[in-house]
C-alpha cells in the first residue's frame, strides 16, 4: 500500500442533484415530478413524525403517499412488510439510519430479496427506485453517499453500491431547528470527523484502483473537507447549546452535507475504523465512539500527517505556532476541547471496555479494509500500541 507508484490518475466524482437552503423541502413535489415519480413511499420513522417534522416536509406534497415506518436502525430481517403495490418511488425523510432504510427500500422494491443479498460492495445489479432523500439531522452525510449500514445478525455491516446514491437530496437546514442537544452534537461529531478523515485521508494517486468510488482524497474533495470542516468547527457547538441559531444550523446542514459529498467520494479512514469497532463491541451510538476514538486515531496518524494537522490548526485559528508538531498537538487537544464542550465522552473506559478488549479491537479494526485503504498511514498490528496507551 505505501509503493510509491501512483495507481490512479483518473477521477471520478459523484454527487446526487441539491436544493440547499430554508425551505428546500417545499421543492419536494418538483423533485418528484423531475424523476416522474407519481406513487411514491414515504419511508421515515415515529420519532420524526411525532416531532413534526414529517408534516412539515411533506406539505408540499400534492399527491397522497403511502407511509413506511422503519426501525430506528435498520437490519437485515426488517422490511418483510414493505408495500409493493403502485409504488414508483421512494422519499426519504430522517436521520442517519431512516434515509438508509429508504436506500435499502428502493433497492428492495426493483430488486427483490432481503438485505442481507446485497451486503458488501457492488452487490446491487441494477438501478434502484428512484429516491429523493431529505436529512432531518446534520451529520451523518448518508443523504449524499453509496452506502446503508445494516445490521445482521447482530453486525454492523455496509452495503455500498453507486446505484444507492440518491437521485435528489433536499437539505433544509430549516427542519433541523428543533434537533435535541444530544442528537445535534452526536451527529455534528460525526460530520465533524467525516471533514477531517476525508481532508487528511491517504492521497488517491496512492490508492489502488477499486470498484468503490473511495479514491482516497483528491482535487475535487478536498476543498469541499476543508469548507466542511470550517463549518462545522465553527458552529456546532452554537447549534448544540443555542439551537434556535438558524444561522449555526444552517452552518451545520451545509457542512455536514458537503462533509458527506466528500468522504463519498474520497474515503474515511482510522478513526472510523476504530469507531465502528467500538460501535460493535458495545453497541454504543455512532457520535459517541467516534468521539472516543478521535485522539488515538489522530496519534496513530500523526507521523504521517503532523503538517496538515498543523496546517488545519493554524486554518482554524486555534493556535499560532510556526513549529508544525506544536501547531499538530494544538489541532490534537483542539478536538479534545471540541468533544468535551459537547458532553461527549472521552475515553474506552467511559464506553465499557478494559486493557482485556485489546486484541478483539485490533482484530475488529484490521478487518476494516474499506475504511483503512483509504488512511493516510498504513495500518498493521502496531495500531495496538496506540490502541493500548488509551485503554488504561
Ligand atoms: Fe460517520
């Protein structure tokens, strides 16, 4: 992985088509008329129709829709009583895991089969149903990207395909107005990670060739990291403590979304890796094993990304230093700081686990190729001496 030699000189990159903006959810109609999507489900869960945000998206909506309740994270046994009948499309309408269970019910509806037939990459074999997707949080980018996470049998595990990628995302900052506390800086968090992973992921002329769109990061994503991750840094903490802040919500819907537009095109990495492991040993949201993952993947990387992260933290205005390994430990504590004003917890041991999961967290991260391939460092067995200076 570390040859020298470029592997890919060629780009691609992939987005669905955006309104951006308050009110953006009343071109709802429009943007089903564009995909001539007459019949269309609905798919969303009780938590955001009980907030009222269902309603308010779905006032624009001239035709009647047929309403499809996920669970709060979808699975592979769900969607057994998916509507079949006179359904030409899919709006999604939700967090995170709701706009995954509309990927998954547009794919299910052309395609057929359960889930569980199209976990891994490139398993889906066709275009899927078209799909409008609206974000209801501000974090999690699946709006903007190719992959559901499901879980089987007890295992998160991705289904990435290009054909999953929404035809049409509306981002309303609008309807994130009412997000509690806790959700806004869990989902923030995880916006603010997807900015940085993918600003600072492996470049893609090192990246082998693959049939995912994880190029690695590149000219075209990473200038939307970097706006993202000014964004982010810049208001999340407003939105979390002040959420009537239209303009810190709008701040976060921009720059989640653009967070998502380009970690799914250039990749994740370290931190995500280490997350998802700690996501499946404790069972613990998204947000908050990112959050205790953050300064060791940031450590793990360090000798291989010191001057950006010192470029990052000068960009933020979070420290002055010339000395790039001063100015890199200033970005290092900065997310420490950052974590800590969102209530977020801030060590393995405050999730559950102890020196004895070491192995098992290991073994669980190394697995992880579709995030790892894309880490500025390449990494092997030794992330466990990092891994071990954090679990006491
Ligand atoms: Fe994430």
């Amino acid at each position: 992985m570390d040859d020298p030699t470029p592997a890919a000189a060629e780009l691609q990159f992939t987005t669905p088509d955006i309104t951006f903006g308050d009110g953006a959810t009343d071109r709802l109609d429009d943007a089903l008329g564009r995909l001539g999507v007459e019949r269309p489900l609905v798919v969303t869960d009780r938590g955001v129709d009980e907030a009222g945000v269902l309603d308010a998206v779905l006032d624009s909506l001239p035709m009647p829709a047929e309403t499809y309740y996920a669970t709060t994270e979808p699975s592979t046994g769900d969607f057994e009583d998916l509507p079949e009948q006179d359904i030409d499309g899919v709006v999604a309408v939700g967090g995170g895991s709701c706009l995954d269970s509309g990927k998954l019910a547009a794919l299910l509806l052309v395609h057929g089969g359960t889930p569980v037939d199209y976990v891994g990459v490139d398993a889906v074999p066709g275009p899927i149903a078209p799909l409008v997707a609206v974000p209801t949080t501000s974090g999690t980018g699946s709006q903007a990207t190719q992959t559901v996470v499901v879980t089987h049998e007890g295992i998160k595990r991705g289904i990435s395909d290009e054909y999953l990628r929404p035809d049409i995302t509306l981002v309303d900052p609008a309807v994130t107005i009412g997000l509690p506390p806790r959700v806004t800086a869990r989902s923030g968090f995880d916006a603010f990670v997807h900015a940085l992973e993918s600003l600072t992921g492996r470049d893609y002329r090192w990246v082998p060739d693959r049939a995912i769109t994880y190029q690695g990061a590149n000219p075209l994503s990473r200038p939307l990291s970097r706006r993202a991750l000014h964004l982010v840094h810049g208001s999340l903490e407003r939105a979390v403590f002040d959420g009537t802040n239209r303009d810190a919500r709008r701040a976060m819907s921009l720059g989640s979304h653009l967070a998502g537009v380009a970690f799914s095109n250039a990749g994740l990495g370290a931190i995500h890796a280490i997350a998802s492991t700690v996501g499946g040993m404790t069972g613990r949201p998204h947000g908050e094993c990112l959050a205790v993952s953050l300064r060791p993947g940031l450590e793990y990387n360090l000798p291989a990304r010191q001057r950006e992260y010192a470029a990052i933290g000068r960009g933020l205005g979070v420290t002055i230093h010339d000395d790039d390994e001063r100015a890199a430990r200033a970005f290092i504590d900065e997310g420490d700081r950052l974590r800590k004003s969102l209530g977020l917890p801030g060590s393995f041991a405050a999730l559950g686990l102890d020196a004895g999961d070491l192995d098992t967290m290991v073994k669980n991260t190394l697995v992880q190729e579709r995030r790892l391939v894309t880490n500025p460092r390449t990494v092997t067995e030794d992330v466990g001496d990092t891994l071990a200076r954090y679990l006491g």
